[in-house]
C-alpha cells in the first residue's frame, strides 16, 4: 500500500513537472512569435518607406540624366560634332538640335560651331547671316558670336548678320529676348522683340530701333574662314615697296563699292587695276583694311597679308593695327595651318586690344592647342576665363581648364 502511494505521488511530481516545462516552452514559443513580429513590424515600414524613396530616387536619376544629356546635332540633316565648320552656298544650311533647335546657316555665310553642351550650343558667325530659331526650356544657355558680338539666347527667333569686310552687325529679333554684349556694348544690351539693333564698329555707332523704322539689313556677305598667312611673323615689318601709280585711265578706287556689295573676287580685280600696291600704301587706314579683307575673301592669301602688313607698318599703335594683327593671325590659323604663326599674331592682337582683343583670346587657345602647346593653352583659357567668362571661346577654356 505504501508503495502504491509513493508511485501515485512520484507521478503525479513528475506530471507537474512536464506541465510547467510545458507552459514554459509554450510562453516561449509565444515570446518568440512576438519578437519576429515585432521585428518584422520594424521591417515592414522600412521596406515600404524605402521603396517609394528608391523608386522616387530612380526617376529624380533619370530626369538628371536626361537634362544633362548633351544635345545632338546634325549639320544638313548629317550627324555632325564640335569644330565643324559650316558653309551655305546657293541654298541655307541648317543646323539642327534635338531638342528642336535649328540655327540656319544663310546662303554665302560661314560659321562654325564651337561647344554644345546639355544646356545649349555656341555658333561663331564668320560672316554672313544665320537665321536662329532657339526653343525654351529650362537652364538654356545658347550663345551666337559674330565678330565682337555675342549674342546671349534662352529661347527666341532671331536673325544675326556680321559683315567683317565694313564690320557692321545688325540683329533682327522676331521673338521673346536676348542680350548682346562686347564691342560697343560695355554692360550689354537687352534687344526685344520687334526690334532691331545696328552697330557699326567703325563708326562707333549703335541704333536700337523698331523693327519697321529702319530701313533694309545691310549686306552681310560673310567673310569666309580666316586666311592664314604664310610668311614668318616679323617684328618689325618690311620697309614699303615702291609701287607705281595706277594707271590715269582707270578711276580711281572703284573696288569699294563692289567690296561692300560682297563681289570680292571683281573687287580684288579693280584693285589690281587700280594697282593693288599703290592703294597699300596711300589709301587711308579703313580702305587698306577692307582691301586686306577683299583679297583673303577672294582667296588671294600673299595680297591679303601686303595688305594687313601696310595697316600695321602705316598705322601703329591704332585700333586698325590691331585688328590687321587678328586678321593676320586668322590667315596663318585656317588657311596654312602655321599655328605657331598664329599664336604670335593673336598674342600680339590680343596685346594690344582693339575690337577683337576678345576674339584674339579665344583663337589664342585654339591656336596654342593645335601647335601641340596643351600647357600654354591651358594658360590662355585661364585668363580667357578671368576676363570673359561667359565668351564664345568659354565653354573651351573650361575644358581645357578642367583637365
């Protein structure tokens, strides 16, 4: 009896026994269950936070990505890149952007395209006309340089001419605003739509004027790419050769009027007639300028070199000798390719200041670069930088700065 009593008791110890053990692994068990979901409450917001943060994250990448994206651009319906240069014979030549851009290239003008970047493009007017018609959109920064003009353009319709030759620029503004800046125009100046602005750099005139009231754009016949010259650049120029005078049958300086109406080629041919030599070196500074201008437009390299060098021996230390040296310096660059020539005359230009000290800087880079000189090219562009940091040349200068 006794026994059975001690079994009864050790059983029912030891039912007790799993009975709590039980409850423990049960209140473990549960403990477990809500930690994990406790943790997985703490999980769950994170996850549908961050969802909606990376996705957000992926278009604000995108939409970066594609506004940054540089602008395509064909050249007459061709893919085209930087550097390219551009000539209109009979028919317009368009440049076109993809974001809807198109800056027409007119008949008989020369330009060239200097940068495109994500937020625009700049366009250097050689001479002649370009018809621009530039689409707004945010952070647009396009840019149409013509002699030393620059056209500053967000998003409008505009017509720009450039005649190097009688160095007058004249834009037409159809639509919405742009500024123009350099040359004449110390702060820049705002031209609206319907307007017309005029600058002859000669003259030191300027006309901002309605549209309707002024009278027909001048003949913007653009002067075709710099002429390099061939001779070595000398300190001192050669003393004048002794020319004979023209010959009484022929009148005299009959080539102007056919220069200013962009007729170089019979133009340079009365000169000759005239005697080219004897207009070198009695004709006043602007004459033998514009005779320097109608020989290297008509292809006549060694004539128009005779030409800018009587500027320069005749008048130094003048505005006109300072321009002769650009001249000089845009024969040697694109016509002979003497780049070491160039740098020598653009330095001497740019020097000396004049008109085109702004566009002297500019080439100064081009010119450097292309003569293998990449160290004082990245000097030029950094005073090009300090001086005209929004110029024609700027998006270069950076380029070459940054490397």
């Amino acid at each position: 009896m006794e026994l059975n009593r001690l079994e009864k008791l050790g059983r029912r110890v030891g039912e007790t026994i799993e009975e709590e053990l039980s409850e423990r692994d049960e209140l473990a068990r549960v403990r477990a269950r809500l930690e994990g979901r406790v943790r997985a409450r703490r999980k769950v917001p994170a996850l549908a936070y961050l969802a909606p943060i990376a996705a957000a994250a992926a278009l604000l990448l995108a939409f970066f990505v594609f506004q940054r994206r540089h602008l395509t651009v064909t050249v007459g319906g061709e893919p085209s890149a930087v550097g390219v240069f551009v000539a209109a014979t009979a028919a317009p030549m368009p440049i076109r952007f993809n974001d809807g851009t198109e800056i027409a290239v007119m008949p008989h003008a020369h330009a060239r395209l200097v940068s495109v970047s994500h937020s625009g493009a700049r366009v250097v007017l050689e001479r002649g006309t370009v018809a621009a018609r530039v689409v707004h959109r945010a952070n647009a920064d396009w840019h149409v340089a013509a002699g030393p003009f620059d056209v500053h353009v967000v998003g409008t319709r505009f017509d720009a001419s450039w005649d190097p030759a009688l160095e007058v620029f004249r834009l037409d503004l159809h639509e919405g605003a742009v500024v123009v800046s350099g040359g004449l125009l110390d702060r820049g100046s705002r031209v609206s739509a319907g307007e017309t602005l005029r600058i002859d750099v000669r003259a030191g005139r300027m006309d901002l004027v309605k549209t309707s009231t002024l009278t027909s754009a001048p003949s913007a016949e653009p002067a075709p790419p710099p002429s390099p010259s061939s001779s070595t650049v000398e300190s001192a120029p050669p003393a004048p050769a002794t020319h004979a005078a023209p010959s009484a049958s022929v009148p005299a300086r009959t080539w102007q009027p056919l220069a200013a109406s962009g007729k170089y080629n019979a133009a340079l041919e009365l000169a000759k007639q005239v005697g080219f030599g004897h207009e070198c070196d009695h004709a006043g500074p602007a004459d033998v300028l514009l005779l320097g201008d109608v020989a290297r437009l008509a292809g006549d390299v060694p004539r128009a070199q005779e030409a800018y060098r009587a500027v320069r021996r005749r008048f130094p230390k003048s505005a006109h000798a300072s321009t002769a040296a650009f001249s000089l310096g845009r024969l040697a660059f694109e016509r002979q390719h003497a780049y070491a020539e160039a740098v020598t005359w653009f330095e001497t230009a740019l020097r000396e200041g004049g008109p085109f000290a702004r566009d002297a800087a500019g080439r100064l880079i081009e010119a450097k670069k292309a003569a293998g000189d990449l160290a004082g090219a990245k000097v030029a562009a950094r005073n090009y930088l300090d001086r005209w940091p929004t110029g024609p040349h700027a998006a270069l200068a950076r380029g070459l700065h940054s490397e």
